[in-house]
C-alpha cells in the first residue's frame, strides 16, 4: 500500500502547523541505529535521498528542496533519523535504498531513503507522530507511536514481500491481517540477570484475544514459532488476532527485570491497520 493511501487511512486530525518539515540541507546522515540524533537543523540538515520536490495543492512539498516554510510546518523542532534495512525470505539482510517515509501528522509529505537506507527529518516537538514506511518490495509498515519530545533515531527492518506467508496470523482466508512485531532487545547498561532476551512475555492490554507468536532465533529461514508464551532464543516476536482496535497498548515482564515499551523514542501506542505489520521494540533492563 503507498505511503500517500497510508497517510489517507491513518490520518490524524492536526493543525496544519504541526507536521513535519524537510530542506535541502542534504548530505547528513542519520545517527546511529538506537542513539539519540543529537542534532538540530543548524547541526544536521535535514535530507532525503529522493528527486527534486514537488509540491502538491496545499503547498506540502515532497523530496529534497530548499522550502521550508510549507502549509506544513511549525516549531519548535526536534531531530528524526531513520535507518531503514530489509530481510527476504532466505535470510538476507541489507539496507533498503529508495523506501519512502510518511508521518501520521502531515498528508503529502514524504522521505526517500538514500543508498545507505538512511533519512533524516524535522518533527515538531512534543507532537506524537505515527512513522509509515513502504517500498515496492517490502511489506508496508507503521512503526510504533513516537512522542517526539526530543531528538529520536530509528533503525527499522522492513520484511520483504516473500515473507508474507511467513508471518504468523498475516494471511487469514486470502487476506492480510493487522500484526504487530515487536523487536526484543537488551539494554546496553544492563546486566545479569536482566542481559537477555529469554523469557519475556507480552500482553496486549485489555485484549486477552490476542495471539503472540515467538519465534525462533533464525527466523525467517526457520519459521518455527518456538513458544505462545514467553520468548526462548529468538528476539521477534508477532502479535495477531487483536480484534476490535485501532491502537493499542503492549505490556513486557521478564522476572527480576523491567521490559520497557515507553521510551524516549516510543509513546507505548502501537496503531493497527489491515494489510500492514506495525514494528516497536521492547528494551529489557534492570
């Protein structure tokens, strides 16, 4: 599904004032993948690795260009970098040049992922926002709500089209399902016994329906679901069958140890849509 009928699904009720911004700064790279952007627009212009912009009715300019002052735009500022990569079928792993990057926030508007799979951005500050990406050979995706509050980066792994089959509950009777990955991952301050991913458990809040699928470590060359009820050695887990919602709630719990869905980088929401797998992370510490 496009970026543009995404925006035109999930749309959020907003200010025109409050969406994001992009110039031509260009050539910055996105900080690394989990650390903070720590930058402004005097420090790391924004940039894209798309054509020159065009602009459509209402002045919202998509791609590179010196504008900024669009139907779109509004500070305060903060930083958002994205690193975006792909995983086929067999295993392999590599960045993911040309996906496009919208926001919930701001119809029209969109990023294109340079050689490296990188972008980088403007949000308004404090404005939570909805990140979608898409590619022509990769399954549509919603990443997890972001407060904005501060300066963000993200790294997210887009799953190509020949893991659709792959995923469990994606396609239900010739159709494809809302799904929700959430990505394990260890703090790097943390230590024993909080220093691995075995034995989380996920719940969806107030949807005791909900299915999640953990899946082994080699995952997606073996599609073993290793466990329904707490994680074993692999980090993905695949949430199905929520019925009745549109966003959502996840809760973590590892004995001893926090499983943080809040962070400065995730509001907690994760938003659900038919046909496109929502991606967060949940940070196990002490």
């Amino acid at each position: 599904m496009p970026v543009k009928a995404l925006l035109a699904t999930i749309l959020v009720a907003v200010s025109v004032a409050a969406c994001s911004t992009n110039d031509s700064g260009g050539g910055g790279a996105a900080a690394a993948a989990g650390s903070d952007a720590g930058s402004d627009a005097a420090t790391a212009p924004p940039h894209d690795g798309g054509p020159a912009s065009t602009a459509d009715a209402s002045g919202v300019v998509s791609g590179d260009a010196a504008t900024r002052e669009t139907a779109c735009t509004s500070g305060p500022f903060v930083g958002y970098g994205a690193t975006i990569a792909r995983v086929s079928a067999n295993g392999t792993l590599g960045p993911l040049p040309g996906a496009q990057i919208g926001f919930s926030t701001c119809a029209g508007f969109e990023l294109t992922t340079d050689a490296n799979g990188q972008a980088t951005t403007q949000l308004t500050q404090g404005l939570a926002v909805t990140p979608l990406y898409e590619s022509t050979t990769a399954i549509s995706a919603l990443g997890a709500e972001i407060p904005a509050s501060t300066n963000v980066t993200t790294a997210v792994t887009l799953l190509d089209n020949d893991t659709t089959t792959l995923v469990p509950g994606f396609v239900i009777d010739g159709g494809e399902a809302a799904v929700i990955e959430v990505v394990l991952a260890v703090d790097a301050a943390a230590t024993a016994p909080c220093d691995t991913t075995t034995g989380v458990t996920l719940t969806v809040t107030g949807h005791p329906e909900a299915t999640v699928s953990y899946m082994a470590a080699a995952w997606p060359t073996d599609t073993t679901v290793a466990s329904t009820t707490a994680s074993t050695d692999g980090t993905r887990a695949f949430i199905s069958g929520v019925v009745g919602a549109t966003k959502v709630q996840i809760a973590g719990t590892l004995s001893g140890c926090a499983v943080a869905l809040v962070t400065a980088s995730q509001t907690g929401n994760f938003p659900l849509l038919a046909g496109v797998i929502t991606i967060g992370t949940a940070t196990i510490t002490n």
